[in-house]
C-alpha cells in the first residue's frame, strides 16, 4: 500500500495499487458507484460500516489517481 511520497517503492506501489484495483473490481462495482444507501450492511455478519469502508476506498484510489506523481 503506497503511503508516502517519500518512500523508495511509492509510484511502484501507487502503480500496481490502481492497475491492480482496476482489473479485479468491475468498473460498475467500484468503490465509487456507492450511493450510501446501507442495504448491503444488513448481509453483512461483521456488521461492516460498508458504504464507510467504500468511500474510504473510494478516497484513497481518488487521491492515488490525483497524485502529480507520474505513473
């Protein structure tokens, strides 16, 4: 998981992170295309916060994407 701009392994990371990201989750299955209704967390046995754990993600893979950083 990229954390740092500093660190050696950043855009490797960042790369691998977004790519990675994208060929497992469809796009229509993507963080972002959560609408926070909440149906999903009453399947949930660990009684996830799942629409706050996807804009989470979302946030992240959004700030990764937004990174001046060249991929």
């Amino acid at each position: 998981m990229a954390t740092d701009r500093q660190d050696p392994g950043y855009r490797k990371a960042r790369r691998t992170y977004l790519v990675s990201y994208d060929r497992a989750i469809p796009t229509l299955r993507q963080a972002d295309h959560c609408i926070g209704c909440g149906q999903c967390m009453v399947h949930c046995p660990q009684t996830i916060k799942i629409p706050d754990e996807l804009h989470r993600i979302d946030r992240y893979a959004e700030k990764l994407k937004q990174d001046p950083a060249v991929l």
